[in-house]
C-alpha cells in the first residue's frame, strides 16, 4: 500500500528556496527521494513553492520571511487559536498516513491536544533546542508526535521532556550534495567564505576580524536579516535597524567590509553559490552558537571545500580534524587554521560526502523513521 506523507515545510520561503533557506533545502531534497521510494507526498507550504509534489496545499501566499524566527502564531498576525484551526484542519484528513513536520509551536501543540485524532507526526527539530525550550512546552499527552534531531548533539542538548519523544536523528543532506557529483571540481582560488545568514551565532565579525590580522580574503555570503542584496540594505535606512540582525551587521561586521579583503557579496544561489563554495581553500564557520544541523557544512565537503571551524554543535560529529577540515576550542586560532587548511585534501572531502551525507541517504533513513513512528502510534 503506498504510504502518504504530509511535509510540513512552513510558512517562511518556498521550496525549493530561492537561495538561503535550510529547512527548505531539506525539504527539496528529501522529498524527491521518497517519491523515488514509491511515497506519496502532500506539500504543505506557500503558493510559490514550486517543487513537483503528488498534492500542494498553499497554507500561506507567500513566503514569510520577514518574520524568520518569530513565533509561528505572529509570522501572519494570526491568533494562536485561528492557527490551531488550520493545522487542525489540515492534519484531520482521513488519507495522511504520517505528517512530516518542520515547523515549531503552534503545530506541534495542536497535534499533543488532538490525542488518538491526530495522525502519527515525526517533527524534525531544526533549531538549537536548549536555546528554545519554550517551543516544546506543550509535548505532554502527545503520544503520537515523535522528533529526530538532526545531529546527535542537537538531541544531547534538548531538555529532557523532548528527548524523551526522540526516535534519533538524521544528518542533513541539501542540493548542493545533489549537485555535487555533476558538479566538475573548479580550480581553487585564493579566498576563504562564510555562507550562512549574518547573525551573532555564526560569528561573521569573527571571520571578518580575523582576516584582517590574519591576512587572507574573505567572502561573506548570506542574507542580513530580510535583505538578500547589499543595495537593497543600503536603501533600507535605518528603519532597517529594528531588525537585530541588521543592527549586528552594521555595527560588528561592516566595519571590517572594505570591499578588498573582505566583501559581503549577499545571497548567492545555485550556479554561482556552488562555484563560490568549490574554489574556495577553506569553508570558515567562526561560530559562536552551537551549530544543530550544520548544512552548510556538509555541502562544503561534497564541493570539495576542507572546514575550518569552532568546534561547536555539529562540527565534530561532521567533520575529521587533520581530514576534511580543522576544529578549535580557541576561536583565535581560526585564522591560523585557515592558512594551513590548503594542506588538506578536496577529495577526501568529496569521498566523505559521497560515503555519509547523500540525499538517498537521508530518504531511507527518514523511511525508517516513518515507519517506527508508525508502529508506535499503533500500540494501544
Ligand atoms: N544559502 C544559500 N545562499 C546564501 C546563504 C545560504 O543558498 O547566500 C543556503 C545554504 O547553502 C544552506 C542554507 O542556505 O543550504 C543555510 O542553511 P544553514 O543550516 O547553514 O543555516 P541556518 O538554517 O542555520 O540559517
């Protein structure tokens, strides 16, 4: 019988994204895989989403990517109530087998009170858990809601009541993996890059700093807050400035950008993002939060780009120190690692990728999570 999945992939961005967005990395991903497998697969997303799925339900018009990180009841000035009916409404149908969740708060609580109603769920936990307790206080009674981390220390550090709901984690594995084997190597060039969005947790004033004093050239990429291109922020006057994101770049990151040695290039998609990626000497994750998922990561040693990283979060369990990238405890010592990283191998890296992170990987790992979360939600 086929299985019918429903892939919450919430209300920021479409899928696949139009350049940043992890969660809707996954998503993309993933889903064609389990197609592969012979799953049907119903999209819950926004209207612009675009991936070929078996059903699309538009849950939101548009990406909401203005509120990133706010509240998923505050992301359309909804109640929490009137969100409760949606999600309601939209786990309620007879033919889901299981509902794929991406999306913190409101769904999960909504599924915990509708008890024996609700279909079996496996939510996947995107966020560094200990930071955001008050996103799972409502767990109690759901029986049929399982998670997986996305690393083990993601799970590690998860308050206990959560923990308790996990069926284990899966690695992240994004396009850039998919591209990568079609992906001819580049020739390496001499700068080092930052992709991620610009926030206090990846550190980018750190990377900045160090390639001053350090001496090598370094390339941010990667929104600042809601603006995907340096002339849109500059434009954007200080208003701009609410967002906490926005006031981190002007005030801890922009001092250092001098165009030269050190550039902010904004978003980067496809072609462009992964060539930038592939002739980089070294991926720089100077991070100062602890990395859960770390997807970037992983599609940096499928490019064949060595790691240069804090050793926090995910990094050691993705990366081999001395193999496919360097860690440190001591944040100063990142500049010198980014010197020595030419000495590191870009097969190695690729092999790594191809031998862990793949997307048919994660697909069939994910297979065996659906099924266990079903076999749970069937005992009495
Ligand atoms: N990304 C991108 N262009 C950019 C910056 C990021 O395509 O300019 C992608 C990146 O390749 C990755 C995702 O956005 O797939 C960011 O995910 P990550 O887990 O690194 O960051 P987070 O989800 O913590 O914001």
């Amino acid at each position: 019988m086929t299985l019918t999945v429903l892939m919450n992939a919430g209300p920021w961005l479409s899928v696949p994204p139009p350049g940043y967005g992890g969660i809707e990395n996954v998503v993309a991903t993933l889903v064609p895989e389990l197609r592969r497998l012979g799953v049907r697969v119903v999209l819950a997303s926004v209207e612009s989403s675009t991936l070929p799925v078996d059903e699309k339900i538009a849950v939101f018009p548009d990406g909401q990517f203005h509120a990133l990180q706010r509240p998923y009841n505050q992301v359309c000035g909804v109640s929490q109530a009137h969100l409760s009916g949606v999600v309601r409404a939209l786990y309620a149908r007879d033919d889901i087998d299981l509902v794929h969740d991406h999306v913190e708060a409101v769904g999960l609580a909504t599924l915990a009170a509708m008890g024996p109603d609700a279909p079996p769920v496996l939510h996947t936990l995107h966020w560094d858990l200990a930071k955001h307790p008050e996103l799972y206080g409502n767990l109690d009674g759901g029986d049929r809601v399982r998670v997986n981390g996305v690393s083990a220390s993601q799970l590690a550090r998860a308050p206990e009541a959560l923990r308790a709901h996990s069926v284990g984690h899966v690695h992240l594995s994004t396009p850039l993996a998919v591209g990568a084997d079609r992906h001819a190597p580049v020739p390496k060039g001499d700068h080092v890059v930052i992709l991620g969005r610009i926030n206090p947790g990846k550190g980018q004033d750190l990377g900045a700093r160090l390639a001053h004093e350090a001496g090598f050239p370094l390339v941010l990429a990667g929104p600042v807050g809601p603006y995907h291109r340096p002339e849109d922020l500059a434009a954007a006057g200080d208003e701009a400035r609410q967002n906490p994101d926005v006031r981190f770049f002007h005030d801890h990151v922009a001092p250092y950008v001098d165009g030269d040695r050190v550039r902010w290039v904004g978003t980067v998609a496809g072609r462009d993002r992964d060539d930038l990626v592939a002739s980089a000497r070294a991926s720089l994750f100077p991070l100062r939060w602890e990395e859960p998922g770390g997807t970037a990561v992983v599609e940096s040693l499928s490019l064949g780009t060595p790691v240069v990283a804090t050793a926090r979060g995910c990094l050691p369990e993705l990366i081999e120190h001395g193999r496919t990238g360097l860690l440190t405890g001591d944040e100063e010592e990142l500049g010198e690692m980014v010197l020595a990283a030419g000495g590191l191998e870009p097969d190695e890296c690729r092999r790594e990728a191809a031998r862990r992170f793949t997307p048919a990987r994660m697909a069939q790992r994910y297979l065996e999570l659906y099924e266990r979360v079903r076999q749970g939600a069937a005992q009495p």
